[in-house]
C-alpha cells in the first residue's frame, strides 16, 4: 500500500512523515522544486502477526508494509515552475492521498496564504485536486475525439461519455469520489488514477495546546468534511516526531503526561485501512508467519490468488480459524481437536484476522 503525505507548504508533512516512518528526512527546509520526495517503507505494527510467530517460531516473519511518499504540496510557485506533472507522477500510484493541514500556531513558521485558517486550506485542497483532474480529462477528450472521429471505436465512445460524466461531475466541484461507479467504469478510470478519486484522509498538524481539544476539532472537520471515502485524525507533528527519540519507557509516561493515548503512527494505520475497505489475513508454518492485504469482501479463491497463482488454480479448500479463537485455543492441534479448523469453499468470504491454511493441487 502506497500512502501520499501532501498539503501546503510548511503545514509539517516532513515531520509526520518522520514521526509515521521513524526516517530522519531534514524538516524545515522549504521543499518547492525539490525533485526527489522522500520516501519510507514501514512494517505494520499489527500484534496479531507476532502472537501467531510465537506458535509457530517461524524462519522469518512477514507483516504487511505501507510505503509513505512525503510528495510536496502543489502550490502557485510549484505550478509555475511546471513540476505539476511530476507531482502528479509521485502521486499517481498512491493509495490514499494524507492531507497534512497546519492548525498549529508559531509566528516563527510562516504560512502560505497569511495566516491559519484550516477549513479554507482543506477547500482550497479539494478544488486543487478536482481542477487538476478536469484538466487532464479535457485533454483525453480532445485526443478521444479525434480517435473516435477517425475510428469509430466502440471502447473510445465509452469512454468518452464516461470521461464527459466526470467532467460534468468536477464542473460542479464535486470530487470523483463521491460517486458510486460500476465495476466495468472503476476499471476505465483505473489507468488515470484521478487524485479526487482517491480517498482522502485529512490530518490536522495541531500544536500541543489542542491536545485537549482534539476530539472536539476532529468532530467538528468530520462535520465540516461532507465528501464519502473522506476521514480526519489529528496529530500533533512536532511531537510525534519527538516521541521516536525516547526509550520505550520513557515514551509511555510522556505520552501519558500529555494525554496522547495512540501513537499517530497506529490510529493513521487503522484509518487507512478503514478508508480503503482493506482487511488482514494470516498464513502460517514453521517457515514464515505473513500478513497479507486484502479488499474486504474477498472470497477464499482470490485470497489464494494473492498468496500463489497456483494456489488459485489449484484451489481445493480453505482451512480457516479467526485469530482470535485461535489464540483462546492456544493452538491449531487444539482447535482441529475441538473442530474449531473450519473447511471452506471458495466462495467463503475472508474475514479480518482469519487465518488460513490452503489446500491446493497443481
Ligand atoms: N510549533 C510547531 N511547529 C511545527 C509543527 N509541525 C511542524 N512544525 C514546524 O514547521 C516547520 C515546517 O515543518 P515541515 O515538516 O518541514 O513542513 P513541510 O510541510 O514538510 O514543509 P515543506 O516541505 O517545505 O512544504 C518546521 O520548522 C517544523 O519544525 C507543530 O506541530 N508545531
Ligand atoms: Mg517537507
């Protein structure tokens, strides 16, 4: 999975990008024109993999990964400097777009627009986004039109009118997201990997002084946020960035003194997850515990397809236990014994946390 860190300029995506990533990517250097963004690949810190190595004592152990990208906003300077399109180079193969947007207040640190004003960046943001898509598809259409003029192909008509649908969509400033599209059309539109269409989580960079008043602000973005496959969490950056640096120890009691209940790297992880209707499986022996990723939804037949074609092609059953019963039974010999091994088929639908033993034939 691929995360995009982007907002304006000083608004601290270099920072949660460190404080999400542990990397030590050098902050407060004014990032415009920079061609290369940084980039961080972390293991997900989900527990469940390591419980299930402690069954097993496997060679190597797996757990999923998620690579943030800090990209860079796209402001005037940037635009004028014509680096839109590597902007949107960076951020075409993403999955997630995280907004970084500057609540904190320090007259050292100065602001784009003047001054803070959280809820016009987050609108300003959107409309970015939604004219940097109505720009690329006025584009294909012109190309489309010629095509389909000299050709008359089926495909081109479709597209086209599909690509006009968006447009008229974008001309009323709503975000591609916001529509529900059929299977056939999510796949036309796949290969432009519109930035509106992606979901969007929204991270208000708060100064220690919000701490207290996170919930509130975060319940007041969430109602200010009117868009589908759109969440808000705060984080206070400087912070975060801070924890990183003490023992294991220490960072408890100073997350507690602060009141910071969840590192931001965790909450940031299960809203990601969320958003993108992505859920966890588990494979398991004695030579490696895996995470595998997964759409929600997914029936048994593809999860093995993600682990091995021939798995998919050899597919005979699924032996399946929730992690949870497993981890009440203490053992996979126990849950055989109590029959709590489960065998399905392929139409089974995977659960989150299911762990899952193949049975294939190639
Ligand atoms: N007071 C305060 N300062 C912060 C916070 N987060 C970031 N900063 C400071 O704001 C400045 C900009 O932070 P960066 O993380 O470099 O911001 P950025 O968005 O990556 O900036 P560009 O890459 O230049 O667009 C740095 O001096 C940070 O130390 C915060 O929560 N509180
Ligand atoms: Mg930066």
């Amino acid at each position: 999975m691929q995360i995009g860190i982007t907002g304006l300029p000083f608004s601290g995506k270099t920072t949660i990008f460190n404080a999400l990533t542990s990397a030590q990517a050098k902050t407060g250097d004014f990032s415009l024109g920079k061609k290369e963004p940084n980039r961080a690949k972390i293991k997900v810190p989900d527990p469940r993999v390591y419980d299930l190595s402690k069954l097993y004592n496997p060679k190597k152990i797996t757990p999923a990964e998620i690579e943030y990208i800090d990209v860079g906003g796209l402001v005037k300077e940037v635009k004028e400097k014509a680096s839109e399109a590597e902007f949107l180079a960076h951020l075409r193969d993403t999955d997630l777009l995280l907004q970084v947007v500057r609540v904190f207040e320090d007259p050292n640190i100065p602001h784009p627009e003047g001054k803070v004003d959280f809820k016009r960046d987050i609108t300003n943001f959107e409309f970015e986004m939604i004219l940097l898509d109505s720009d690329q598809i006025e584009k294909r259409i012109k190309r489309l039109e010629k095509e389909i003029a000299s050709t008359k192909s089926e495909q081109g008509k479709r597209e086209f009118e599909l690509l006009a649908k968006c447009k008229g969509f974008l001309d009323k400033e709503i975000p591609l997201r916001d529509f529900d599209f059929s299977e056939d059309e999510q796949k036309l539109l796949r290969g432009y990997s519109f930035l509106s269409l992606k979901p969007q989580l929204v991270i208000l960079n708060i100064g220690e002084d919000d701490i207290k008043k996170r919930e509130i602000l975060e319940k007041e973005i969430g109602q200010f946020l009117k868009h589908k496959k759109t969440s808000v969490s705060s984080v206070c950056g400087k912070l975060e960035m801070e924890l990183l640096q003490l023992e294991e120890k220490d960072r408890e009691a100073f997350m507690e003194d602060l009141g910071i209940e969840r590192k931001a790297l965790d909450r940031i992880i299960d809203l990601s997850y969320k958003l993108l209707g992505l859920i966890s499986f588990f494979t398991c022996n004695q030579n490696e515990v895996k995470a595998w990723t997964i759409p929600s939804g997914t029936v048994a037949l593809r999860a093995a397809g993600v682990v091995h074609s021939d798995m998919e092609k050899g597919f005979i059953k699924a032996e399946v236990i929730n992690y949870n019963k497993l981890k009440e039974l203490g053992s996979v010999q126990k849950a055989k014994e109590k029959g709590e091994l489960r065998l399905e088929g392929k139409d089974y639908v995977v659960k989150d946390g299911d762990v899952i033993f193949f049975r294939f034939n190639v």
